[in-house]
C-alpha cells in the first residue's frame, strides 16, 4: 500500500502582515525547503499549517485574510517547484476559531498521492450549534477534518486537525487541552472510521519523562500522557519537544515543550517519526569556524537562533514542524 508523508507545522502568522514570515524573502525559503526543496522531490505528501490568522467571521465560513491570502501565495510557489507538473493543491480554508480575529487551518496536498473525496468539514460535539467545539462552557477552536483518498488503490483515511487551547494560560486552560483532545478520541469521525490521522498543536505534552521536561499545570506531563493514550489511536510522533524557548533559551536547552502531536490508527506502518530540527544545522554550521560553546547574546541573534523563533520581523515560529510517514 502507498506512504503518505505529513508535516504539520503551528505557523500561527506566517502571513500576517509585516511581522509575517512570507513578508521575508530568508524566512519564506527557509519554510518552503521545508516542505519542498527547490532542487529535488517534495519532502511530504501532505502539509498542514495549524493556527493560520484570518479576519474575523462566522465559525464554518470560508476563511479569508492573511492566512488564506498566504495560503494561495504558498500553492503558487509549491507549483513553481512541482518537476512532474502543478501537481500540489490546497483545500478550502473554514474559519474553525473567531473572536477578535479568526483562525483556520491550511491543508496542502499532492494530487499524484491523495485527493480529497469529502470535507472540509468542521467536528461539533454540541448537535443544537453547528459548528461549536464546547469545552467546559467555552467555545473552542473546532477540529477541521478531510477524507483523503489514496491515489490509484481508492483507500480512504479520515485526517482531523484541531489547535487544543494553551495550557501556558493556567490551570483552565490546561485542563480544557485535554478535555477537549478526549473529546475527539469519542467523536464519530474517529470511532466510525477505520483509518484516522490527528495531528496538530494539541498543547498535551507527549514527552516520555516529566522531570526531564518543563513543567505543565496540573500535574504535569502525566495528565497529558494518559490523554494522549487513551484516545483509541498512537501516537506516532510527538515524544521529542518541538515548541521552541524564548528569551532563556540556550543552544544546549532551546526546545520546550511536545505540543505538536501525530496519532493514527488503521495504519499498518509508520516510519521517520520525527522533529525537523531548523536550529541544529545552524549551530553545526556557527561551530565549524567557532567550535565550543555559543555565547547567549550570540546564540539569540538574527543569524542564529533568531533565523526560525518568530519574533519582530524575524523568523518563522514558535513551533518546530514535525513529520512522520504512515503506510495504510
């Protein structure tokens, strides 16, 4: 049976603006070689940005603003790549999250690969409001979900993405992460369905030993762990830290926490289960010239660090993309 590649990549304002990562030429390519390099094959089959900006609107409606006006801009510069011909794609853009802007979720596709046979659609886990993702009394971001189809052999995989609420906002929030991911895990598009990816910027921490990592709310790492473990699905990728620190970060201690999480299920393989590091090869690089230890004031700089952590038009995120390739 065909490997579909995925990335999924929390790029929260890639397009928003002057401060966005396509308002930079550097960080823009640094992004695209990512996902397709300019020489060579593209390195995933399917590319998911999780927590795109968009301008305000009804939850369901078609998104529009910067993410999806950068969403279009990213297509064009995928195709541009494409050696066999235009052969990416992008699904619709639904507004799954509004208050004083709105959110969506971007879904890049290769055509030779998979096609999309039903959806977007937006999950609801309250029937009397469509769409509204409820989460102890408080409207969240809903989950987006897509039936892709396998190109040639006609297999169907359901792939739902959702952004969970920050736990870095207190107790609350924490706790509404993983009320909110359980709540998916008892949802009928993953229970009525035999073949499931669920991916995004899930704010549950997946890594393997909790005095190793920062510390969450709650209790920590546990809470998250036994969420993750219990949703009738594995966790394929998502045990290394892929959130990037900021102001104390060091180049020995720069990665936080496990926010961004894969799981599946109805697969019958997974493999190059992964962080993409965008940090590590540019301190490799720095310490050829200047080995040993990296200085802090250099190490947070534009031509370190600085290059992939967003800040004042600079980088790309706060988020490292993670990947992993899952055979059905």
């Amino acid at each position: 049976m065909p490997a579909v590649r995925i990335i999924s990549w929390n790029i929260f304002n890639f397009a928003a603006g002057k401060n966005g990562v396509l308002s930079r030429a550097d960080s823009t390519e640094r992004m695209l070689e990512v996902v397709h390099p300019a020489t060579g094959a593209a390195a995933c089959d399917i590319f998911v940005i999780i927590e795109p900006v968009t301008k305000k609107a009804k939850v369901g409606a078609i998104a529009t603003g910067g993410g999806p006006t950068g969403g279009t801009q990213i297509l064009g510069m995928l195709q541009s790549r494409a050696t066999g011909g235009a052969d990416w794609a992008v699904a619709d853009t639904l507004c799954i999250y509004s208050k004083t802007k709105g959110e969506t979720v971007l879904v890049f596709y290769r055509t030779p690969v998979v096609t999309i046979s039903a959806g977007p659609v937006l999950l609801s886990n309250v029937a009397a409001v469509m769409p509204n993702w409820r989460i102890l009394n408080v409207r969240e971001s809903c989950p987006f979900h897509i039936t892709f189809s396998l190109t040639g052999s006609g297999t169907t995989f359901e792939l739902i993405a959702q952004h969970a609420p920050s736990p870095s906002y207190g107790h609350a929030n924490n706790r509404k992460a993983n009320v909110g991911v359980q709540q998916v895990g008892v949802h009928a598009s993953v229970t009525g369905n035999t073949r499931v990816v669920y991916l995004g910027d899930l704010n549950l921490c997946g890594v393997p030993d909790p005095t190793l990592a920062p510390a969450c709310d709650l209790t920590g790492h546990d809470d998250d762990r036994t969420t993750l473990n219990n949703l009738g699905m594995t966790l394929v990728a998502g045990e290394d830290r892929s959130s990037l620190k900021k102001g104390a970060a060091q180049y020995t201690t720069y990665r936080e926490h496990a926010y961004d999480n894969i799981l599946a299920k109805g697969h019958t393989a997974v493999a190059n289960a992964a962080v993409i590091d965008l940090i590590a090869p540019l301190i490799t690089t720095y310490q050829l010239t200047k080995p040993g230890a990296i200085a802090a004031n250099v190490f947070a700089s534009k031509s370190l660090f600085y290059k992939v952590r967003i800040g004042k038009n600079r980088g790309i995120s706060d988020h490292l993309p993670i990947k992993v390739t899952v055979t059905f």
